[in-house]
C-alpha cells in the first residue's frame, strides 16, 4: 500500500513533529509512505522580487494526485495558511480521484481523528493520520486504534548534516566525469553515505510553469540514476518510464518511508528526486540543499552534454574547411568546374541522406578519392589540361557512385558515400574503382592520370557519426598513400 503525506515544509516545527510520527506508523503498519513537501499555496500577488518562483513547488502537488497513491493525508491548514478558504477548495477538489482525507477538520472533507493527548501531541496526530487512511482504504472508515506515545526519532546533529552536504558537493563538483555520469555519481555518493533508496528522475525538456500558463504534466520521464535497497537499477541510462509510474521503481517487498521534490529552475519544472527520509532530513534547510545540489547536477551534466554536442559540431565544420582550397566552394553546393557537388553541397546533402537512410541493420560505405597526378598536370600542361582531368575523374565516379551522394571536397579530392541493407557492398565498390582506374590509366596518353582510394563499411551505431566515418577512411587513404 502507498499512503501520500502533503505537508507545507520540513523548516516547520510542527511539520517535522507530524512527519515523525507519520514515519513511525508507516513502520509499523508495514507501507510505503511518500512524503510531498509541497510548500505554500500563493496568490498571485504574493510572488515578490526576493522570491519570484517560490510558487514552483506547488507543482509537487499535481505529483500527489497522479503518482498512484492508495490515499492521501493533506496538511491543507498549513498549506493553505495564505489563501482564502475557495483556494484551498480548489487544491482539495484536485484529488476527488483518490481517497484522501484532510490532517485537521476541514468542512465538507473526512478529517483525520483528532488527538486529545497533550504529551507528543503533534507526533501522535502524524501517526494517527497514517492509521486512519490505512485503514480508510481497507474499510472505508477511520482506525481504531489509538497513537503511542513515545517516539524514537533521533535527529542528526546540524554539523553532521553540513558535513554530509558539504561532502556531496565537493565529491561532485571537483572532478569530471564521462556523459551523463554526474546523475550516477549522485545516487553513488549518496548510497556511500548511507542512502538506500533515491531516485533522479528529469524531463528531456524544460517545462514552463506560470500563473498564467501552469504547466501540462507530462507522460514520460527519464531515469537519470535510481538506487533501491542499495542496488541501482537503472541499467538503461536514461531509460524513459510514464511519469505517474515513478513510485513504481521503487516497489518490491520492502516498504519504505521515502520523501519526494519536483526540480525546477526559474518558471520551468525540469524533473523529480525521491530519497529515503532519514534522521538528517529534518535538519533546518538539510533537504532543501540537497535539492538544490540535484539541481545544479543537472544543469552542469546538461550543459556538459551541449557543449560535448558543440565542440563535435565545430570538428566537423572545422574538417569541412580544412578540406576546402577554394574560396568558391562555400558559394551554393555545386562544383564550378564538374558540375557536381562541391564540398559544402556533398556535407550537407551526406548528413541529409544519412539521416534519413542509415539505421539499424543498415550499413554505410564512405570513399575517399585522390588524383595523385593533378599538381604535375598543372605544372606541366596547365590548368586547363588540370581540368580536363578532374572532369575525367568525375565522369568515372559519376558511373561508379551512381545513385550514391559524392562530390569534389578539395582540388584534388573526392568523396563519396553510400548507405545498403546489404553487408559487403564496400568490395563492389572497390572492383568497380580498380576497373575504372586502369581504364583511366589506359587512356591517358601525355600523362599519368591515376587515382589513389580507399572504401570503408560501416555497420550502424547510435553514437556514429559522419565525421567519425571519414576520419577512418581518410586516415585508410594515407595508409594507402604511405605505401606507395
């Protein structure tokens, strides 16, 4: 069974009271509590200068409502201490779809039965609460059984939580780590220091949330990094679940006491954390820094992602003009002298046809062609000899690669790119090349007019790209060059 506890937040007195012994009674009960801190509710008048976004924590109420609980327990005095009573109408009447029942008497809603008891008031009503939506969901009327009155919930001491804080962030910040690894370093650091369970979760995008336009609850979310019972389960980094299936991660036969906050970065919502509630949670702004400690981790694995996705961009681009000898070649995508694609015109036409046609099961065959002769025609005869034979060259490759993507991407080079169902049709390719060589070779009477190649295949890979496939076939080429 899942019980949801929504409370304001753990920086009250009294919240911290409640919680305790909403923690004890989920132990004995044998369930699984969730507690939401959802904050305030906020007019819109209140949101100032100082705290422009405060109202973004209300969002982990729409978390309650669909993440699947079996029944809620709403603090809606404190939660609603801001607002007029119809704003506090219109939170409750968001969860007419579960069984909830309200912490303190609320009119027209089924409260939890009130404590009389003085000593430990606060921790016996947390507790009773609990009690009463178990069994509200088992029969439909409130328990009978009454709170205990001692409470064995030892806070940790303020220096300990700092040390602990001030560890997570040393240990994440101070070193570099491979894509995506910041999310599992978290988890890691977090189970070293005794957490069992926690759970990452983010969107693969920002989602604005204003008072104007509050935001649309997404259905998928991403497993950034989720630890249960010690053991990370996340295999599949980045594997994306339904969004109101979270809780679910975390189900097996051991119930637990965990504590939820959305992620949220000025008016956007960005993702949801879920860590076990411990003894340190309740120290004075202890959860608060660790949420935002899970903030700034995504930001910078995020950021790190961008700037990893630019510098290739700019390799590529930076590959692109080095192989350019002509101030033309970046005018339109068309050769001037063969009349075919230029080099700018054959990169953007291959990542095109890439795009399109290379994906699994499929593979890619990439030439790359030189006229070794090209300089000594050009010195010898001229230039417009020099043409004559780039225009010979291109009408054999123009036979060759036929219904392929190539292109001149420098004076005396050419490339040419493929994409089949079928493995080994690099050496079609390549017998094709061998037979138009030696009659090129042939007919050439006043000069050697030969071509240097070299055609690689490559089977498809997600993290393959256009220019990872030159690069090899390049790096073959001068291999081919070197022995010659």
């Amino acid at each position: 069974m899942k019980i949801g506890l929504v409370i304001s937040e753990l920086e009250d007195k009294e919240v911290k009271k409640i919680c305790i012994g909403a923690n004890k009674a989920a132990i004995d009960k044998g369930i699984t509590l969730v507690i939401l801190p959802g904050k305030y509710l906020f007019n819109n008048d209140d949101v100032d200068e100082k705290h422009p976004y405060r109202y973004q924590n209300t969002a982990l109420f729409d978390y309650a409502a669909k993440l699947g609980f079996d029944a809620l327990v709403i603090d809606i005095e404190r939660i609603g201490k801001n607002v007029a009573i119809l704003k506090k109408e219109a939170l409750l009447k968001s969860f007419f779809d579960i069984p909830f029942l309200t912490l303190t008497e609320q009119e027209g809603y089924v409260a939890s039965k009130k404590v009389m008891s003085d000593h430990g008031h606060l921790e016996q009503q947390g507790y009773q609460a609990i009690c009463d939506a178990v069994s509200y969901v088992k029969t439909g009327g409130l328990s009978v059984e009454e709170a205990p009155c001692v409470f064995s919930f030892i806070e940790e001491s303020e220096s300990k939580a700092l040390s602990v804080i001030s560890e997570i962030s040393t240990r994440l910040f101070n070193r570099k780590f491979e894509v995506d690894g910041l999310y599992r370093s978290f988890s890691e650091i977090n189970g070293e220091l005794g957490v069992q369970n926690c759970g990452l979760f983010l969107y693969d995008k920002k989602i604005r949330n204003t008072f104007k336009h509050p935001w649309v609850f997404p259905e998928k979310i991403s497993m950034k990094s989720v630890v249960v019972d010690g053991k990370e389960i996340a295999g599949d980094k980045g594997a994306e679940i339904e969004t109101d299936k979270i809780l679910s991660v975390f189900e097996n036969d051991k119930p637990k006491v965990l504590i939820a906050s959305n992620i949220f970065v000025c008016e956007y919502q960005i993702g949801l954390m879920i860590t076990e509630f411990n003894p340190r949670i309740l120290i004075d702004n202890y959860f608060d820094s660790l949420i935002g400690l899970a903030t700034i981790s995504s930001r910078v694995s995020y950021l790190e992602n961008e700037l990893e996705k630019t510098r290739k961009d700019l390799l590529e681009v930076q590959e692109e003009l080095a192989r350019d000898d002509s101030v033309l070649d970046h005018i339109g995508g068309q050769d001037y002298l063969t009349g075919g694609l230029n080099r700018r015109g054959f990169f953007s036409k291959a990542y095109d046809y890439l795009k399109e046609n290379f994906g699994i099961g499929k593979y890619a065959v990439v030439a790359y062609i030189r006229m070794d002769s090209l300089k000594k025609i050009n010195d010898v005869y001229g230039h417009n000899e020099g043409d004559q034979a780039v225009r010979e060259v291109s009408e054999i490759l123009d036979n060759v690669f036929k219904g392929c993507v190539y292109g001149r991407i420098r004076g005396d080079e050419f490339a040419a790119i493929s994409v089949s169902s079928e493995e080994g049709t690099a050496e079609t390719f390549r017998e094709e090349m061998s037979s138009q060589n030696a009659a090129l070779l042939e007919r050439s009477k006043r000069y050697i007019n030969y071509l240097q190649y070299s055609v690689c295949e490559f089977s498809y890979e997600d993290n393959l790209s256009l220019r990872e496939m030159l690069k090899e076939t390049d790096e073959s080429l001068q291999r081919v060059k070197g022995n010659f």
